[in-house]
C-alpha cells in the first residue's frame, strides 16, 4: 500500500498486465520484446517467436483485429493457444459527443472501473487526436480543471495506445484487405495533452508512443506526435532521447511568482532551470521547434510587458508560441482575455520572429477544450492540504 501522499512514481500507481478476470494478458501495448516473452511464456518455441511477433503484430496494429480466430497465417491450433491465454482488449468507449465543430470527445472506461477522456479534433490538412495518460493529475496547476482532480493512476501502456486504437475504430481507419492503399490518415497527429502528466509516467508514455510509431502498424511518424508537460525537468531530456517526438511545454508565466502560481510545479522547477532543460533538448533544431503553450487569462499574464519579457526569455530556442484563450470551466477562478488583447500579446511575439498561432478552442460545447477534461465519475476535489503534499510544496 502507499501512503495517499507518498511521492509518485511510475510503478506504484500501474496496474499490473494481467487482468483480474480470467487472468489472460493483454496484448496491447505491449513492446516488441515483451510481446516475444509472452508467447514464449505460453509455449510458443523460441525458434518461433520473432516471426509470430511480426504476423501478431501485424494483425493487431496494422488490420485492427481483436479476434484471435481471425489471424488466418496462423495455424488453428496456435490461434486457440492465443486465445487461451491472451486478450486484445481496449478501453471501452462509455459515451462518445459530437461538436458542433466535428471534434469528437470521448469517455473511455479503463480497468478499475476508472475513466478518461480523449479527444479527435478534424481539421482540413490533418486529424489530432489527443490522448490522456493519467487518470486525474498530481499537479494542481490553477487554471486546469483535470488539476483538480485526484490523481486516482497511471494508465498503463495499453491503455494509452488503446486510446489511439478506439478512435482508428470509432473512424472506422482500419485498412481494408485488398482496397487501394489509402495514405490520407483521420488520425494523422496524436498529442499528449489529455489528462495528466506524462513524464511522471514516463515508462508507460515510452512504451506506447513506440507502438504507435512502429512502422508495422499504426506507423505514426515521431515528428507527428507532441508530448505536452508541464515542466518536470529532470524528465525531458529522456523524452527526445527514448522518445524522439515534438515537445511542447506549458509555459503559461514570465515570472517566477506568477509562475508559481499558475504551474505550481513551477516551485520544484523554476522558469531558468526549465528554460536551460530544453535549450539542452537534444533534439532542438529548427524544423523540431519547442512549442511553448501560453494559456490567456485576462490581467494574469496577458500585458505587453509579459509578450516582450516572453520573448527575451526564450531567446536562442527554436520555439513557436502557441497562445490558448483560456477556456472557462465551471468554479473556475479565472477569465479569458479579451480577443484583441491575445491579437496585440501575439504581435509582439511575431514581430519578434516567433510564429504566434491562436489556438482556436474547439469543442467547447461539449467541454472538450484545453484543461476542460474531467471524468465524471471522479469529481472528488482535493484539499489544499493534499494539493501542496501531492506537489511536494
Ligand atoms: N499535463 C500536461 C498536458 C495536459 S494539459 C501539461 O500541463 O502540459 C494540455 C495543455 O492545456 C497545457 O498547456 C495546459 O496548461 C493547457 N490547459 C489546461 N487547462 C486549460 C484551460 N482551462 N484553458 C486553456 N488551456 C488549458
Ligand atoms: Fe496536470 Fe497539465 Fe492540468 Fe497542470 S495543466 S494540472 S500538469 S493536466
């Protein structure tokens, strides 16, 4: 057991592979390595195993299948073997809402009876399909309606991949056998910026990006997908060297008192030690900018002085700004700028030679927005007792 505000770490918090019913493991999510181990674990020869790996594979996250029996290059008798001791399971989508805007927000019941969200927003040249790794979150930034609630685990491998796997099948993307290869993708873009903090789940994170990039499968390239933190620094490094995707950060400050408290996380990490993490990115080049997410709240961080400060901070990163109007939740303590103040902040940035787009918020009638993600069955709030011991203030 583990005390309620013992720090967090990557394995306390993961449920284990094998599920509680029936005991058979889960497929999905596993990496290559681990998915040999398996059916070597259930009898599959050793002189075997790497070919099976490759047609399993295939069948999984190339085709979409779930059903053993459906995987005709195996031998009847290996299917049976298959499915005597694993499953192919995802998570299960509860409720699925439609935008008026075409963004479709997704409840996803995970083991434990536990859910998240994901959210698929379409646009004309691309489709994102952003992804939760954490059920609630241990950081309590202010502004970020998944901040206030209780951290209840991380999601495993599986069910981060799941996520990516219910919206292929809620698109219906899955390749049909013998139809011309289609390269238009639905979910061309997946980005980490659902529920939770993915470097305090890093392993997991790791794991499941490498699925999804495996080119035979899902095959999504590493510059397709952006893994969105906060700001835990001793993390970031890792995440260009065992992940190699695109970084966004929440940046959201120009101060370190405002900073501290808007992303509490701020206190562990401050503005300078966070900046000199990703000048040292080791991916860092200019077709690999950092993006820096700045979310608009109206006479918090929104002056001019905060766009020049902003940019005199950042100066000598490839970086792009993404400006997000804040996006309003029920109780929350803030309000969005107006929308000629975002306009003037991002002219200043670009004239400074900084893309600036303005994020335009989307979904929002089915609060399917930045930071508006909160399961439904988890509305505990937490203590500010809890919220200081949780982000060891
Ligand atoms: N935990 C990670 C990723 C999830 S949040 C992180 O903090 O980066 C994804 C982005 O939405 C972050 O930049 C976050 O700060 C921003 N965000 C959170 N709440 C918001 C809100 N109410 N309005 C607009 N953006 C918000
Ligand atoms: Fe957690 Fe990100 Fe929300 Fe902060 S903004 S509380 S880190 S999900």
């Amino acid at each position: 057991m583990t005390a309620p505000n013992a720090p967090i770490t990557q394995d306390v918090l993961t449920i284990p592979r094998k599920l509680p019913e029936g005991g058979k493991t889960n497929l999905v999510g596993l990496t290559r390595d681990q998915l040999r181990e398996a059916l070597m674990a259930a009898g599959t020869a050793e002189k075997q195993a790497k070919m099976r790996v490759g047609q399993i594979w295939q069948w999984i996250y190339h085709w979409g299948v779930r059903d053993f029996a459906q995987m005709t290059n195996l031998a009847k008798d290996y299917r049976a073997l298959l499915a005597e001791n694993f499953v192919i399971e995802v998570p299960e989508i509860v409720s699925k809402q439609v935008s008026m805007d075409g963004t479709r927000k997704y409840l996803l019941r995970i083991a434990g009876g536990h859910e998240v969200e994901a959210v698929y927003i379409p646009e004309e040249t691309r489709g994102t399909l952003c992804i939760s790794s954490q059920v609630g979150c241990t950081l309590t930034c202010s502004f970020c309606h998944t901040g206030t609630q209780k951290l209840v685990r991380n999601l495993t491998a599986g069910e981060i991949v799941g996520q990516v796997m219910v919206a292929r099948d809620d698109l219906d993307e899955w390749p049909v056998p013998g139809a011309p290869k289609d390269e238009t993708r639905l979910v061309s873009n997946v980005v980490l910026m659902g529920m939770g903090e993915p470097l305090y789940n890093f392993d997991n994170v790791r794991d499941a990006m490498k699925v999804v990039m495996d080119g035979e499968g899902i095959s999504l390239s590493r510059r397709r997908i952006t893994l969105s933190t906060s700001g835990v620094v001793p993390e970031i490094a890792r995440c260009a060297e065992e992940i190699g995707c695109l970084m966004a950060v929440s940046f959201h400050a120009t101060t370190d008192e405002v900073r501290d408290r808007l992303v509490p996380v701020n206190k562990k990490w401050n503005i300078e030690t966070l900046l000199n993490a990703l000048r040292e990115y080791p991916r860092l080049s200019n077709s690999e900018r950092i993006t820096f997410e700045y979310v608009m709240l109206k006479d918090v961080n929104d002056s001019d002085a905060d766009a020049r400060r902003l940019v005199k901070l950042i100066a000598g990163i490839p970086a792009k700004i993404n400006l997000i109007p804040f996006n309003e939740w029920p109780g929350a303590p803030y309000v969005r700028s107006d929308w000629e103040r975002i306009e003037a902040f991002a002219d200043i940035i670009y004239k400074a030679g900084y893309a600036s787009p303005i994020r335009t918020p989307r979904g929002e009638d089915i609060m399917a927005a930045c930071g508006q993600l909160k399961s439904a069955t988890e509305r505990a709030r937490k203590s500010r007792a809890e919220i200081e011991a949780e982000a060891g203030l």
